[in-house]
C-alpha cells in the first residue's frame, strides 16, 4: 500500500528543519494539505493550482507500507 507523507516546517522557535505533518492515502490529499498549512496567506490567494500544486509537491514523499 502506498502512503504519502506531507511535511510541513517544524513547530520550534529557531529550528528550520521539517516534519511530517500528516500521512495520507493519495498524493492529492497531501498537497492539499501541505497548500493550506504553508501556502494559505493572502500572497498566495492568487497563484493558480497548478503553481501551488508544483510548489508543494517537493514536500510529499511516498512510501510504500505493508
């Protein structure tokens, strides 16, 4: 079965790295995910779908679970 992991930035004051923020069952379910948490301000309202989608697409990663 595969699974997509979603990271997002880490929670911490001062710490730059990022965490997985949730697991989902479809690639589609995880950029939507990582577009409202990092992606959601008002800069970004009018960006199209397919910019958002590319721009979050590098914090998806799959994996592939028994």
């Amino acid at each position: 079965m595969k699974v997509y992991l979603a990271y997002v930035g880490c929670a911490f004051e001062g710490h730059d790295e990022e965490v997985v923020g949730a697991v989902f069952d479809s690639e589609r379910k995880a950029l939507d995910y990582v577009i409202k948490e990092m992606y959601s301000g008002p800069f970004y309202s009018k960006m199209i779908p397919a910019w958002l989608d590319d721009n979050a697409r590098p914090h998806v990663v799959e994996k592939e679970v028994e």
